[in-house]
C-alpha cells in the first residue's frame, strides 16, 4: 500500500475509533497520531513504547492483540513493504484501580509515578470481547482490502458465525500467541499452583517459554536474570493464595533469588523455572492438608489481592459473605492470630520485599502500604521485622 493511502487510513482509524496510532517502517517509528500519546512505558521514561514492550512479535498481513507487561494492550497490524501499526493502547473491560496498584506492587514499579500511572489508566478506554472484535473488522476492511469500500458495501460475518470465529480467534491467540501476559497467564499458572496442579502449571510453563522473553536488560544475562526474578515473585504470591504462610514463601522466594543471581551459566538459568515453580506447588500441596479452612483461605487470598488498597475488617468479612464478628473470631481460632495482625503483619512483610528490590524511599513505601505515617509503619515495621526500616534496607 502507498504511502498516502496508509496515512490517510490511519487518519480515518484514528478519528473513528480515537484510538492513539503508532507508524512504523522497518522498526523505527516514523509518525504518531497524537504525537503526545500517553503510554506506560513513556511515563516510566522508556524510549522503545509501544513496540518494544509488547510480548510477541506482529504478524504480517493479520490484526493481532497484543499486550506489554503493563497490561496495556494494541492492535497491530503488518501491512506491507516493513510497515506495521500498532494501534492503541486499551484496556480489558473491568480493568480497574485496583489492578493499577497490583501491577505496581508485581513490577515494582516507582512509587513516586503512582498518581501518574493511576491517571493514565483511568484515561484508556476499556473493550469488550467484542468491541475487541468489530475493531479488529474494522483494521482489516480498512487496511486490507486494497479497493476503498462505502461503508454500506463492507460485508460482515452472519451473526451466527461471529461469536464462533471470535472465539476460535481468541482461544488460538491466547493459547499459541500468549497475546494477554501478564493477565491471562498469570491467572492461569496462578490457578495451578494454587491447585496444585502439577501436570498443567507444566503445560503452561512451556507453552510461555516457546515465546521470545522480554528484554528486560541490555544483557542476555541480566535480562534472563531479570525474568525470572519477576517469576519467582509471582509463584511467590501464588503460593501464599495457595496457603503457604507468608513468612514461609518470601524466604523461599529470597533462597530462589539469591540462586538465580549467583548463576551464570545461561543453559542453567534456563532450566530454574520449572524446578521453581515444581518446590512452590509442593509447598502448597503440604499446607493444603492442614488445617485452614475454606473461609480463612478465602479471607487471606483477599488481604493478599488487595494489600495495598484502603482494607478493614467490615469489607474483608463482605467479600467472604460472612459477619465481621464472626470472621475476626473463626480467624483467630483458625490461625491463632488477629486478622488486623495478619493484614499489618502481611503489608510489612511486603513491604520489607519491595525494599530489598526496589529504590522507592521509605516514606514512598509506607503510604503505598497505607500506613498512616512514617513513624507508625516504622513502630510496626520493628514489631514484625526487628528492624527500623532503615536498618532493613543496610543489612
């Protein structure tokens, strides 16, 4: 396709659909429309967004929805003669603020851009499956039919078929691609290591590592060190759903890190995964025995989802369907501790991780953490840790 023929429909994509589109020839962007784009990997002062950050490579002459490690996600489309667009980013429908602070809380990201990334997702719009669909229609008649159609003429799928081939499409690009990490395959290997399913945590495990990594690290090295930090993390909390104890799970996942930082050998490191995620999914077999029941796993899987956002006894009791005086005495009987001890103690312990691996000062932290002051995150910080927060981070 010519040149202007393309800046033109990219022209009409945009002012139709008020989707952001990205140009690219031979991997280098060429325009943008709006230049100013807001985008994650911008705020976060990355050079390479969108392209660079997204988890798959596009396809030629076929829309494909792609998703970056931020959960923002595109549409691209190669159209020939090393062009391709990327266009967006959006969002699933139900990607909310609470998403927002489990994403900062999983990449660690800088708290001080919290305000900011919150402000940025609030921004984009959210689709359905099927306005995923229509829009995906819509790329195609408009790039890839080369006659210029009235609206009138274009012929869409019956009814009938639309739900079919939308499905079939999804399921193909999710399962074959992995279009969607970190969302659906988090969800999916999480799922298994908390049903300690050892056959499919497996089957999903290769099904990812047939992919490209991302670069995380302008060192193959760093960059596969990098990676598989970020795994550990999410096995960890996996884990901890799953009803390992906290304490118990960071100090594998510290074990497991400290490993993988002492290992140079990249065949070895490529083969860590699945010895990882196979001790986790052990450790989650053995507690499954003991003796907590449904309600209180239930009750710690929430507090676990939602550290980091405003949490008290009324909301954690709704969101298990029970009483709060019930909840708070069949928690103590069950675990002999507080539930507000729990969620103190589990939001410290959190926050002494992102201490260890990030650079985000203490004041940053604490309120992330939703203590009310500094001095009071570091009396309750000394309580569960033994250390001032101060004294935690030079050790």
């Amino acid at each position: 396709m010519e040149e202007n023929r393309l800046s033109q429909r990219a022209r009409l994509f945009h002012y139709t659909t008020r989707l952001p589109v990205f140009w690219y020839h031979e991997g280098a962007l060429i325009a943008a429309l709006p230049e100013d784009a807001s985008l994650t990997g911008t705020l976060l002062g990355e050079e390479n967004a969108p392209l660079g950050t997204l988890r798959a490579k596009p396809a030629e002459s076929s829309v494909l929805t792609l998703e970056n490690a931020y959960a923002e996600r595109f549409f691209c489309l190669g159209v020939g003669d090393g062009h391709l667009l990327v266009c967006g980013p959006y969002c699933s429908e139900g990607f909310s603020q609470g998403d927002v602070l489990r994403l900062i809380r999983s990449l660690r990201l800088p708290l001080d851009k919290r305000e900011h990334l919150t402000e940025h997702y609030a921004s984009l719009p959210r689709f359905s499956e099927m306005n995923v669909y229509y829009i995906t229609t819509f790329l195609e008649k408009t790039f890839l039919d080369e006659a210029d159609l009235p609206a009138g003429q274009v012929e869409l799928p019956s009814d009938e078929d639309l739900a079919q081939r939308f499905y079939q499409n999804a399921y193909r690009n999710r399962m074959s691609m992995f279009q969607h990490p970190p969302y659906f395959f988090e969800q999916e290997i999480t799922r298994q290591i908390i049903a300690g399913d050892k056959e499919h945590a497996m089957q999903l495990l290769s099904e990812l590592n047939r992919l490209t990594r991302a670069t995380l690290a302008d060192h193959p090295l760093r960059s596969l060190k990098n990676s598989l930090i970020a795994s550990v993390t999410l096995f960890t909390r996996a884990a901890i759903t799953g009803g390992v104890p906290s304490d118990e799970a960071f100090t594998m996942s510290d074990s497991f890190i400290q490993t993988i930082e002492k290992q140079n050998d990249l065949h070895l490191l490529s083969s860590i995964e699945e010895a990882i995620i196979l001790r986790f999914i052990d450790r989650v077999e053995r507690y499954r025995r003991q003796r907590y029941s449904s309600l209180v796993r239930r009750t710690v899987a929430f507090i676990d989802e939602h550290l980091s956002e405003p949490l008290d006894t009324r909301m954690i009791a709704a969101s298990v369907f029970v009483h709060e005086d019930y909840l708070s005495k069949r928690f103590r009987q069950e675990t002999g501790e507080a539930l507000h001890a729990y969620l103190l103690r589990r939001r410290v312990e959190e926050a002494a991780h992102f201490m260890r691996y990030g650079n985000d000062s203490i004041p940053a932290i604490a309120a992330f953490y939703r203590f009310s002051s500094q001095s009071h995150f570091t009396s309750v910080f000394k309580r569960y840790m033994g250390y001032t927060p101060r004294q935690y981070r030079n050790l």
